[in-house]
C-alpha cells in the first residue's frame, strides 16, 4: 500500500533516483512532456468506462482519473485507501518546464483532484509515496530541488487540505529523497528513502511522533556501496520492515530492514544470485510473522518479478509468475489485508509495449490476475495498490498515449 514508480526512466529535467545503474521498478516516470491536441478524447473515453466499471464482479476494471490538463503529463505514483469511499493517490505532472505535486482523492465513487503543495513552481517537485489511517489523517512523502540539491518533501492531510510538513535532510548541500511511507496512527509513521554521502547513496529513514519529524539512524551494506530503501511497511510501533536494495560492487542485490520499536537493523534477504540484479521495491506487511516484497531480478536477458515471503524470522523467494521469460516483468507494489491475500502491481510486456501485470496470492501461491489497458498498443504501467479488503483494492499509474503520460487508476 506504500506506493511505488518505474524504471529506467529519467525524468524532465533530471535522472531520478535511486541512481543505481540497472532496469529496477524504482520510481522513475517517463520524462514528462506536453501532451498533444486529441488526448482529451481518449481521456474523456476511460472516465466513461470507469464510471461503467464502478459496480461489476471481482475483476479489475479501469476508473476514471483526473488530470491537471490534456496539454500536461501527469503520472500516479502511490496509492493508499482506509475504506471503499476515501482513497488518496500521489506523483506528480509537468507544468511545461518542471515537475509539480499531483494528489487525487477518492471520495465515495469518483476520483477528483485534491490541491498539494509545491516548493515553488520553477522548481522540480513530486511526492512518492502515501500512507493514510483515516479520511482524516494521510502522510505523503517526496522530494523538492533547492535549486542545488534535492531535498525531502512532506506534505499532512488533515481532512479538508494538504499543508507542508517540516522533515529533515543529511544535510542541505546533499541529495534526500523519500520513496514509501507508512502510518500505524497519527502518532506514528515512518518513512524511508535515500540520500547522497557525497560518494555514494545511503539508506534514509524518518520517524513521526505526532507532532515533527525526525531522522533516524538506518544501516547499510557499507558506506561505499550504494544502498536505498523503495519501501516501508508498519504493523505496530514496535514492528516495520522497509525494503530496498544495495549495490555489491558489481549487481544489486535485495536489502530489508526491521524496527524493533526502538532501531533499526538489517536482515538477511534471499537473491536469485549474486551475479543478477535483484532489488525489491514495495513492501506490505499484516502482523511481524507475515508480509509481502515485491520487485524483480534480471535473468540474465530480461527483467522478471521477483517476490519474497516473511514468516517471522526469515525471508525466503516465492515463485511468482511472468507474462514471459523473453520480456521484461516487473513488479512495484504489493499489499496485503490477510496471510490469505494479497495483491501485486507492476508491468509486462506484449513484445512492442508495457501492459498492465497484477497478480494475486491466495495463502500458497502467486497467479496473474487479468487487468485491462487502455489499448495493447499503449504503455500501460502500474506502480501503488492499496487493499482494504479481499473485494476491494484500488491500483493507480499512468499510460501512455502516443504522445505522453496520463493518469491511470485500477478498481478490484
């Protein structure tokens, strides 16, 4: 349910981190151009189709979501939903010259655009990640350019509007960014990212007592590897798991993290080899002896999904299904309501295009679950999911439609 973005894309203006060379599902959006005349028609398409699909048996249908303009590209990152009325998805569009905060709220059946904050409109800003325990209270994490260094963003919601929240940084003349987020209460969230040791990329994480937030100390592999966190999970303030990857000199390997109530620790996580890229991106956990991690590995050719199952005291890989072994699979999110489900989003390949991939756990195994595209001849991509219940979960992300990027949202 804490969100997650593409690979291998850079976007507008920059390359987005984390800045770990290889095809990892990690927050990155195609470059944010303007769109072109025409696209509001297919726009208007998918609203009338989502409105359609709003009542209809357990499948994935597509649901109408707003965007900022037809001549702006905008793209969701993160989902998170308390209830079947009251969901909030975060990422971000391109006004043109630079990168700004996009928020949709769902309120009852329909999605609309909620106001966020920027650090200002000349500048690069985007959120990634989004945690909410009620229609009340939400947390969405991010980054905004100082004009020098990127640095972290943190935007509360307190029911009726979005307002900047203070967070720190390793320091103002280096690189922070924030990927995942997740809220236990009002009281209690954390989140977790990267920032630059002026060498090379180290975990971040930050903690919230209710009233600021503060930095807390996370480990690495070393602190002359590369290391990140996409990903963060809390079933209690005595229980998270973030997960990530890090980079062992020569492939990325998969890193996971727990908080005691009190500090974080690394532990072990499985790889398909050291000799293959492995990172995971999302993380959704249900009780400190169950959760989920979702990303990929690369065989050698192509990416394909990678899962791995926490049972409480270790990781261990779970076989999860790929549209092909020949093109590339992927997978962003993940998030669970029980041991006995969960749900996967990422993308997949039709050999000219990036489709839609959602697949199921049923408490022994992983399936592809049918999910629809605006055309197979469109990227179509998935990044957050959020699940309140086994008959409902909504999964957000964008398409692309032939000249650039708009909003896609998914209902199961």
């Amino acid at each position: 349910m804490e969100r997650c973005l593409l690979v291998g894309f850079a976007r507008a203006g920059r390359s987005f981190a984390p800045r770990i060379e290889g095809a990892v599902f990690v927050r990155r959006l195609r470059p944010l151009r303007a769109l072109a005349a025409g696209s509001a028609a297919v726009v208007a398409a998918l609203i009338l189709g989502g409105a359609a699909a709003e009542a209809g048996s357990l499948q994935w249908k597509l649901v109408g979501s707003p965007n900022t303009s037809s001549t702006q590209s905008d793209g969701l990152i993160s989902m998170s939903c308390v209830s079947t009325s009251f969901c909030m998805s975060v990422g971000y569009y391109n006004n043109g010259t630079v990168d700004q905060t996009l928020i949709a709220k769902r309120n009852g059946s329909s999605w609309s655009r909620a106001s966020s904050y920027d650090s200002s409109t000349t500048q690069n800003n985007s959120l990634n990640g989004v945690s909410c325990v009620s229609s009340s209270f939400c947390m969405a994490v991010g980054d905004y350019f100082n004009g020098t260094n990127f640095q972290t963003l943190i935007e509360k919601w307190n029911g009726g509007i979005w307002s900047p929240v203070g967070s720190p940084n390793s320091s103002s003349t280096q690189d922070n960014f924030l990927y995942g987020v997740s809220c236990k209460s009002t009281s209690f969230c954390m989140a977790g990212g990267e920032y630059s040791n002026g060498t090379n990329y180290q975990t971040l994480i930050e903690k919230w007592s209710g009233s600021a937030w503060s930095q807390v100390g996370s480990p690495n592999s070393s602190s002359t590897q590369d290391n990140f966190l996409g990903g963060v999970s809390c079933v209690s303030t005595s229980f998270c798991i973030a997960a990530g990857g890090y980079k062992n000199g020569t492939n990325l390997q998969t890193l996971t993290e727990r908080w005691s109530g009190s500090s974080w620790s690394l532990v072990s996580s499985p790889n398909t080899s050291s000799t293959q890229l492995n990172a995971l991106d999302g993380v959704s956990c249900v009780s400190s002896s169950f959760c989920m991690a979702a990303g990929n590995y690369s065989n050698g050719s192509n990416d394909q999904t990678l899962i791995e199952k926490w049972n409480g005291s270790s990781w261990k890989l779970v076989t999860s299904p790929n549209s092909s072994t020949t093109l590339n699979n992927d997978l962003g999110g993940v998030s669970c309501v029980s041991t006995g489900f969960c749900m996967a989003t990422g993308r997949g390949r039709n050999a000219t295009n990036d489709q839609t991939l959602i697949e199921k756990w049923n408490g022994s195994s992983w399936k592809v679950v049918s999910s629809p595209n605006t055309s197979s001849t469109q990227d179509n991509d998935l990044f957050g999911v959020s699940c309140v219940s086994t008959s409902f979960c909504m999964a957000s992300g964008y398409y692309f439609n032939g000249t650039d990027l708009q909003t896609l949202i998914e209902k199961w």
